[in-house]
C-alpha cells in the first residue's frame, strides 16, 4: 500500500474534482438511506390503521432523518387516508431512488474522469522518463517489458484511481450513515446485526494478502509474456528463414499456460470473497429477523416496522460490502503495478546535465584526450589512452577491424556514455558541461541500425528536421543519392515503409536514414557504418555529395569499406581501442603497414 503514497501528487492536482466526487457520493448515499425509513413508516402506518392486534409500539419518528420527519409531520398534518399515504410514500421512494440515481452519475463523471486524467498524466510521466534515460538502461531492459509499465502497469493504477476509490468511499459512506441510523433505531439489534463483521474483516485480510503476493508474480509472468511476444513479432524473418514457427509457439504456450495458471489461481482466490460476503450478509439478515421477531413477539420495544427497515439496511450493504473484495483485489493489483512504476521513475539517467551545462554553438572542433572507456555491462575496454584531434570543417574517415573501438567514438562524441578517463573537449569544453539537447541538435548521427518508423518516407526524413518541407526532404535524399528511388515506388514520398522500413531494401533504409541526418544542416555529420548495404558506386557518389555539402563542416565516417576514402582530409587506423596509424589515402598507402594491408584485402576479396 505505501507504493500507492506515490499519487498523492495527482490527487492533490485534481483534489477539486475528488472533493466534488465524494461530495456527490454522500449526497447520493444520503438520498439512499431516507428510503428504508419511509418504508419503516409506510409499515408502522399500516399496522396502526389495522388495528394488528397486540401492537402497542410508539412510534419512534424522532429517531428517523431530519427531512424524514418533516415529511411525516406533513403527512400526518393533512389527515390523509391510508391509500392516499401509501401512494404519496411510494412516489417519494422513487423520487429519492432517482435522486440517488442522478448523483450517482454526477459520482462517476467526476471520480472515473479523474482518473482518465491521471492515466493520461501518468503514461506522460512514464513516457517523458523513457524519454530521460540513457542508451544503458534500454540494453539492461526488454522493450517488452517497458511496454507493459506504461501500458498494463498505468492502466491497473487507474483502476485504483477510479472505480476502487469511488467504491471504497461510497462504501464508507454507506455504512457510516446505515449503521448511524440503526444505532439511533435499535443500539441492541445494531450490535447483533454487526457481530459478523469482525469476521468477515480478518478473511478480508488474509485473502488481501495472498492477492497481493499473488498479482506480482502474476504482473512479472505478464511482462515476460509481453517481453517474448515482442521478440517474435520483431524477429519474425528470422523464425521463418530458420523454419522455428513450431519451437517458437510451443515456447509462447509454456509462458502463455504458466500465465494461465497463475491467473486461474488468482481468479480462484478473488472468487472467495463475493461467497463469503454473501453469507455473513445472508447472517446478518437472519439475526435481524431471528433477534427483531422473537424481541417483538416478546414484546419489547422493537416493532415491524424496525425489522424492515434493518432488512432493508442490511440489503442496501450487500453490493458495496460484496464489492470489498473487488476493490481489495484492485487496490492490491494497482500497489503492485505502482511498486514496478516507482522502481522505473526511481532510476536516474546516467547521463544528464550538469548542473553547470552550457549551450554553446559547436563548430565542429574536437578533441580526445588520454580517453579509456569500458563498457559498464560487458566490462569490455573499447579505448585505451585514446587522443585524437579534429579540426573544425575537417573530414575524417576511422576505420578498423570489428570491435577496434570505432562506433565507441561517435557514441562518446554524442554523449551516450561518458569516459572512463581522460577528457573528451568540444570546442574547448568539456563535453560533460555542455548542454545535452544542444549538444545533440548540433550533430547529425546515423547508427549502424539506422531505424526507420512505420510512418511516410517524407515523415521519416523529415524527423530529423521538424518543420521541413518537401523541398527540403527531396535536397537531402538527393545528397543521400536516394530520390531516384522514391520516386519509383508508388506514393513516391508518401508511401509508407512499414515498420522498421520492412517494405524497403536494405541499400534504401540505409540512404533514408543518412537523408534524415543531412536535412538538419549541422555542423557536424557522424556517418557510423551505415553504407554496409550500399554499393561502391551508389557510396563513391554519396561520399561525392557528402564533400559538397559538408564544405567547411566537421564530417565524420565510420566504414570498413576503403574504396572510396582517397578525398578524405585524414584517416584514423583503430587497432584494439588506440590509433594504429593515421594519415592521407596515400601517405598510409605508401606507408604500408595496417591500412595498406586491409585496402590490398578487400581489393583480392572484390576480385575473387
């Protein structure tokens, strides 16, 4: 219960509104409890004016609700007959009964709203946080997993929110105001009627327990269920073109039946409230009647028209107090899913602004400086006394063999890790206080697995520059020599690539996403492998456009493809985390050491 102390933040927003909502469920529950003793009158009216023998009850109308006997104090003022009465009782009854109804809606339009609202807050919150994070956190966490927070996780708290906190006051509220007017009614018959409740109290509890421990395993089967649907969606190529359908199912039904089970066990358990309600209800009915007849028969000072009102009483609570242990259920569900929110909203980004970061506008120089960088979950250590320096407008090609230590450069030059040791500068600051968001709008980046949304090919370029237009979007997938093929497909622009750029080919993702970095116009452009798809010709031409275009810009590319890499200003050999060597296209050709010999590899491997 102490996660859910988490929302008091939301509750304090739209307090108003609860005020309200509570103020309406006492307005309705009050309408509901005026009922019974109508009847009670209706009852002690009849059996007056038929004379049953034996009955010599005074009337206790005093012990009835102010309106009440100001209601009967009018009646009884004009001298009806009794049909007359009976009537003008009923129509009362009904127009209280829709008073109630009528409060009842205003209940849930303000209580159930609120809580839409706090969804909508919520998932915001979650998301923003998601937004927050960094690249570490997103390779220790499954995406289905993240998916089930904000998706299942928000939407069990809004359950709480909403409808368990509406039946949870209305209840209170009930039996506050039942319970008040039967004290005033009978203390003696209240306190048998009552008895069970200590009882049926300690079930509640116990079985609140084992829901609560119950609904967490059941939560974590769900998030790996989510976790391995995901999986298989995403990788679904794969599973076909190694024919794994079959084992890929039968491990989704051993999740999917485990899940079931714990459901099914869950279920069986809930169902042990509304029957064990439903008895101490069918209990307390029966010691009215039982303990109510035998003191009327006896003639103490209990008459018919009290049995039926408890009767009543008791029958009014049947729904609410069945509905403790759906509440329960939901309480304890939505502590649970709050437990698993408040872990993710706890968990700090390890890598923000300092508290001194700067905006700076960055023209492109930068330097490495004595760097080490170790990877924080493999351990692996990607640069070792690393340096390197790039002057503003330089173009700079690093290439290497596979895991050298090239991608760790451009993830560190954006800021998605930070350095072990040593001193990353940008423009002659310190990349940790440099502004984040500023940093990063300054820098044109394609990854290794470019991405693509299942959006239009213009929205896709375009998401790197918010705002461009077509002109604008056709200029940079000319530099990425990718519009002849746009133009082919047939929405040109506007055809939707599916998601992750399915419908295109692996060459065109790749030219897409390098489209998307060049429509921002930064001063610096970090090409990370992304050309892998792309044929010497279609890269030679894009290198071409990229030297245009980039004409006093910082440009960065990182490529195991040497073809094409004669107009660079320098090229960077990474060896096992530090520089091997590092030159012109001719002077290292003319060296003949690490690069000549990988260039006279991949030429004998273009040949064969």
């Amino acid at each position: 219960m102490k996660h859910l102390g988490a929302l008091r933040k939301y509750f304090w927003k739209y307090r108003h509104r609860l005020s309200i909502g509570i103020l309406f469920i006492l307005i309705s529950n009050y309408f509901g409890v005026l009922a019974p003793q109508v009847t009670g009158y209706i009852v002690d009216k009849v059996q007056r004016s038929l004379h049953l023998a034996g009955y010599q009850h005074p009337p206790k109308h005093k012990s009835y609700d102010t309106f009440v006997q100001y209601f009967i104090q009018k009646i009884e003022s004009i001298q009806l007959s009794l049909p007359a009465i009976v009537a003008i009782c009923g129509i009362t009854i009904l127009v209280l009964a829709l008073l109630r109804g009528l409060f009842m809606f205003f209940m849930r339009q303000t209580i159930i709203v609120m809580s839409r609202h706090i969804e909508y807050d919520q998932k915001n919150e979650v998301y923003a946080h998601y937004q927050q994070l960094d690249v570490n956190f997103y390779k220790q966490n499954s995406v289905g997993d993240l998916m089930s927070r904000i998706a299942e996780d928000v939407s069990r708290v809004r359950m709480f929110t909403g409808p368990a906190i509406m039946y949870l006051i209305n209840l209170l509220a009930l039996i506050s105001m039942t319970v008040f007017f039967m004290i005033k009614r009978s203390p003696i018959l209240t306190l048998y009627v009552l008895a069970p409740l200590p009882i049926l109290a300690i079930i509640i509890y116990t079985v609140n327990n084992i829901i609560h421990k119950k609904s967490e395993e059941l939560q974590a089967t769900l998030a790996s269920l989510t976790v391995n649907a995901q999986q298989s969606y995403s990788g679904i190529r794969v599973i076909k073109s190694f024919v794994q359908e079959g084992a890929m199912f039968d491990f989704f039904e051993r999740n999917s039946e485990k899940y079931r089970k714990e459901a099914v066990t869950l279920a069986k358990i809930e169902a042990l409230y509304f029957p064990s309600m439903s008895f101490f209800i069918g209990l307390s009915t029966l010691l009215t009647i039982m303990i109510g007849g035998l003191a009327y028969i006896n003639g103490e000072a209990i008459g018919l028209d009290t049995i039926v009102e408890f009767v009543i009483y008791i029958n009014m609570l049947t729904f609410p107090v069945s509905a403790i242990g759906w509440t329960a259920s939901m309480i304890q569900r939505a502590a649970s899913s709050q437990k698993r929110l408040n872990e993710f909203l706890q968990t700090k980004p390890a890598i923000a602004n300092a508290f001194t970061a700067e905006v700076i506008e960055w023209k492109g120089q930068i330097q490495f400086e004595n760097v080490d960088f170790v990877y924080p979950n493999t351990g692996i250590h990607a640069l070792k006394n690393f340096s390197l320096e790039i002057k503003p407008g330089e173009r700079v090609a690093i290439v290497g063999r596979t895991g050298s230590g090239k991608t760790t450069i451009a993830q560190l030059l954006l800021r998605l890790y930070d350095v072990s040791s040593g001193k990353l500068q940008i423009d002659g600051h310190d990349i940790k206080h440099v502004d984040l968001a500023a940093l990063r709008s300054q820098t044109s980046y394609v990854p290794q697995d470019g991405f693509l949304f299942s959006d239009t090919i213009e929205n896709n370029i375009s998401f790197g520059l918010p705002g461009a237009n077509l002109e604008d979007v056709e200029n940079a997938a000319q530099l990425a020599s990718v519009h002849k093929d746009i133009m082919a497909l047939p929405s040109n622009y506007q055809t939707v690539v599916g998601e992750r750029g399915v419908t295109l080919s692996g060459g065109q993702k790749q030219r897409v996403s390098i489209a998307r970095a060049l429509v921002k116009n930064t001063s610096v452009l970090i090409l990370d492998d992304c050309l892998s798809a792309v044929d010497a010709r279609t890269e030679k031409e894009i290198f071409h456009n990229i030297e245009t275009y980039m004409a006093g810009r910082t440009a960065i590319v990182i490529t195991h493809k040497l073809t094409n890499l004669s107009g660079f200003d320098r090229i960077v050999v990474m060896n096992n985390g530090q520089i091997a060597e590092s030159g012109t296209h001719s002077a290292l050709m003319n060296q003949q050491g690490e690069f000549y010999e990988m260039y006279l590899k991949q030429q004998d491997g273009r040949n064969n």
